[in-house]
C-alpha cells in the first residue's frame, strides 16, 4: 500500500502531488498491476486533505490509463511505468556525472539547474510552450500526456529515452 | 432530501438596537457534502453565522434555511461546536459521553466518540473541569462526531490543539466526509490550516459575505499581475488591490476575459487572496454561481 506525503509548501498543486508520488511507485516498482490503491478514505484521514482532491488525483491517473476504477471494489494498477528502474545502468551514470559535476565545483543548486535544464531540453513540458502563451490565469497544470489507453497488463510501455 | 446544506438570504443580526449589527445583509449558498472553510478577521461575524445556523440565535431580519428546512428543525440532523466548547465542568469523560449516547439515541456512533476521545488519550474517569483546553476541545469533538449529524458547524475547533492533534482530528473529520458525505463548516483565521481540507469558502468581514464559493473557482477568477503598467491599463478587470513595485506595479484582479500579455500572470495562492481582500474592505463581493441563494429560502 503507497502513502501519500503531502508537503505543503511545495507550490505543486495537492493533488498533483499524489499524481506524481503515485506514478514514482509505478516506476520504482513499489506499486504493480493488480495492485489496490488506498481508498480515498484512508488517504484522507491520514493526511487531512480534502476528499475531492484525492478523487481528482485518481480520476487523472485513471484518465492516463494507469488505474481503473472498479464500482465498489476500489481503484486498481492496470499498468506500471517503466524506464528507471533503480538498478538500471543509468542510475550508474548519472550517479558518475553528479560525482564529476561535485569535482567540478558545482555546489547543490548549480548541479539540480544544470540537470533540470537538460530535462526541459530533452522533455519539455506540453504546458510550459517556449513562446509567451496568452498569460491567463490557468487551472493547476494539467498534463495531458500522449499515452496508448490500451494496453496489455503487465508490460512496461513508455520507452527508455536513451 | 436537499442538495444544500445551508442558505442565507439577506441574512441580518443586530444584538442589540444601537450597536452595530454583527451580520448584514448576507447571502449565500453551500452545498451539501462541502467542507467550507469559514474565515474572516476577529469579529468579522463568523461565530454570529455559525449560532445562527446552529439555531441558537434567530435573525434580526432576512432568512435562513438548514438542511432544507429551519435550523431549529434540523437541530437533530446538526452539531454544532462552540468556541468556548460548553461541557457540564462536574462531569467526567466517560459520562460525558454517555450523556451524548443518550442525547442522540439512535444516531450515535460510540465506537467513533470512543476513539475520537481516546486518541486524546483522555482518561474517561477524568472530570471535565481538569481538563485542558485541548482536551476539552477534543472531547467537544468527540460528542459532535458522535452524533452523526449531516452537518457539521465547528466554530474555531482546532485553535487550541497542538499541530499533531490537529493534523489527527482534520483527518478523522475529513474521513467522515469521504465517507458519509458530511457537510462541514469550520471557522478560523488562519487559512493555512484549512486550505488543504477544505473544497469550499465563505470569506465574512464586515458582517457581509466578501467571497463565497469553491476555493478552485474563487482562485481562478483572480490573476496576480506585475507589470510596469498603469492601474488605469487594467480597467477592464475589477483591480482589488494594487501596489507599486519598483518602477512597476503588482495588483490582484478579478479578471474579465484575457489579461493584456504585457503583463506578468501569476495565479494567486489562497492567502493571497484572502488578504488583498481583507486589506480592500471595499472591493466588490464575489459569490460564485451555483453558491448564490436560489430560491425562496424556508421562512
């Protein structure tokens, strides 16, 4: 069973945390098809939020084809995320840069804006679009990610970038 | 049955002839199955509001309509939490809830009062006058959850708990919701602590509603805009509040259709919000459709 942290000074809307802490368990592996959520019950009384966020979070996650609700049996993992597992060769590399980027000088925020810079490079967010979009107010990001809806349990589907 | 929990039309209260009324002229909505965040400055009239519906006060003038029907009709359907948290001082904690059981027989909960007070860890022989605040507190809870009511009006309940207690007690209140569709209304001055758990506000000062309706919604009708514009640039907005920043200005405003790109967008926080709105007593109201009283409320 996952818990859920909610860190309320983040700035990342509540229930887009519990979007992404849920898509990390996928693909650390910590959660697996077949898999039950918690219900939003024990969601929110461990951590004091609103019920409706909770079900926002899982109607995202559902909508990305991660989970299905079952009437009255709960919401379930229909796929996991593949890609970086802990033990991939990656992490092994990227361990070596940050050790290189340390050697360099680089002090803590200098190596997460390095790092967060290539990120927007090679995977820049649908939301943030380079040229200056009319400046509306918006509703919490939505992340509207090109995902297959269909997809077999238990294979791992998003491709390795490398 | 009724879809709304709680309607005020023009809702007035003067207690007494020459001193100022505490409630003027309010109107709003709440839906059922909300959890309402009830804010406002000392003395705004949040408590006034709460007794009201609580049925304990009756209106000067205007109406005001509980679960679909009077509040002193809907009593036993409602529980009710003052800030003074008045239990029988000679009583102990076991007695004290057993007076809930026999209050309420019917609807009342014992397994949920029981763990409310015992993670307290109250000591049931204890007497309500050697309590603490914070036990008194939870104890006042612990009868209010127990009665199962529909409605939930709670009036500064987690002021005198330590951060753990209230983090417990919001969960415990937020798991009833989830579970039985409870509507709550919990009054504070301090938003932070409510933001999270609550879906829906009612922004009070001045004995007048100042904004009203989901907190999603409230949030984004405004836009946190800097800029080195004049405030005269955003005329076709409702500027709430403005200040001059550097060579540039920031104001909050409630939008009206695309905002000039020359201008920085932010979203503002909650709290942003409810202080710009605080600071500018005179800004307009903003009760979001579907929050605004929709017919004639029950006399």
């Amino acid at each position: 069973m996952v818990e859920y942290r909610i860190d309320r000074r983040s700035g990342v809307a509540t229930y887009l945390q519990i979007v992404q802490q849920t898509r990390q368990a996928l693909r650390l592996g910590l959660l697996e098809p077949g898999d039950k959520l918690p219900t939003a019950r024990e969601v929110v009384e461990a951590t004091a939020v609103n019920p409706n966020t909770v079900l926002k979070a899982y109607r995202e996650l559902e909508r990305e084809g991660l989970v299905e609700a079952r009437r009255g049996l709960g919401t379930f993992v229909r796929r996991s995320l593949g890609g970086a597992p802990a033990d991939t060769p990656l992490h092994g590399e990227l361990l070596e840069w940050a050790t290189r980027a340390r050697a360099a000088g680089l002090d803590r925020e200098d190596t997460a804006a390095l790092f967060a810079a290539v990120l927007e490079e090679k995977f820049p967010q649908p939301h943030a679009a380079p040229e200056q979009a009319v400046p509306q107010p918006q509703p919490p990001p939505e992340r509207t990610l090109p995902q297959p809806q269909s997809v077999p349990h238990g294979t791992t589907t998003e491709g390795d970038p490398a | 049955m009724t879809d709304t929990a709680i309607e005020a039309a023009d809702l007035t209260l003067a207690y007494g002839r020459r001193r100022e009324p505490a409630l003027r002229g309010c109107s709003f909505r709440l839906a059922t199955g909300r959890v309402c965040a009830l804010v406002g400055p000392n003395g705004a009239g949040k408590s006034t509001l709460l007794a009201l519906a609580a049925g304990l006060l009756r209106p000067t003038s205007g109406r005001l309509a509980v679960l679909g029907t009077t509040p002193a009709a809907a009593r036993p359907r409602v529980a009710y939490v003052a800030q003074d948290k008045p239990l029988h001082p000679g009583l102990s904690v076991a007695e004290t809830l057993r007076l809930g059981a026999e209050l309420n027989a019917g609807s009342w909960d014992a397994a949920l009062a029981a763990q409310v007070a015992a993670d307290g860890e109250l000591d049931p022989g204890a007497r309500v006058r050697s309590l603490s605040g914070g036990q008194r507190t939870r104890l006042a809870l612990a009868l209010a959850l127990g009665k199962r009511a529909e409605l939930l009006l709670l009036d500064e309940p987690m002021a005198d708990l330590d951060p753990l207690a209230r983090n417990r007690l919001m969960g415990t209140l937020m798991a009833e919701a989830a579970e039985h569709g409870t509507t709550v209304v919990m009054s504070s001055h301090i938003i932070g602590e409510l933001a999270d758990a609550c879906d829906h506000l009612l922004l009070v000062s001045g004995g007048r509603v100042r904004l009203g309706g989901g907190i999603d919604d409230l949030v984004h009708a405004h836009a946190l805009v800097t800029g080195t514009g004049r405030v005269a640039d955003l005329a076709r907005h409702t500027v709430v509040e403005s200040r001059a920043t550097g060579r540039g200005l920031t104001a909050l405003i409630r939008t009206d259709g695309p905002v000039d790109p020359a201008w920085d967008v932010e979203e503002p926080s909650l709290e942003e919000l409810l202080l710009a709105h605080l600071r500018a007593p005179d800004a307009p109201a903003l009760i979001t459709p579907g929050t605004t009283p929709t017919r004639a409320v029950a006399a």
